[in-house]
C-alpha cells in the first residue's frame, strides 16, 4: 500500500525473503480394496537481506527490533489418507 509521499524504497518493511519446500509422497496398496497414502513437507523459510530499522515500532511499547532475523527453521508436516472399495 502506498504512502503518501513516501518513495517505496524508503518503506520501513522492505527486504526479501525466499521459501524453499520439499514434499514426498508414497502410496502402498494393502491389498485390493484398501490403500494408504503418506506424504511429508517440508518448508523452509530464508531471509535474503535485513529489514530496515523501524525506529518508531523500538520506541512503542512493543519495543520490538525489526532488525533481528529469525532462525530458518524448517517447517515440517505429515500427511496420511486410507481409501477403501466397499463394494
């Protein structure tokens, strides 16, 4: 959103950030009527450069640094599903 007579390379909340995912998936058949599927993901997220400082957001009561990255930890999720024939 812009601000007025802000340039948007002088924002505050400018920098990059990079994701990157893996997902793995196997599916096995129990026998004819039944199969399982599995699956994990993984994500990661990266930070290219260092937000800018935010003078005002230290200052508030939030007293928070914009400055500081957070660690690139991996995010993980599993997932499973059965299918059935019933007839």
């Amino acid at each position: 959103v812009p601000v007025a007579g802000v340039a948007v390379d002088e924002l505050p909340a400018k920098f990059s950030v990079l994701q990157l995912g893996f997902y793995a998936q196997d599916v096995w058949a129990v026998n004819e009527r039944l199969t399982l599927t599995g699956g994990i993901r993984v994500d990661v997220p990266i930070m290219l450069d260092t937000p800018r400082r935010n003078e005002a957001l230290e200052n508030s009561q939030i007293a928070l640094n914009t400055t500081t990255i957070p660690k690139a930890n991996p995010f993980r999720r599993q997932t499973r599903s059965s299918s059935r024939d019933l007839g």
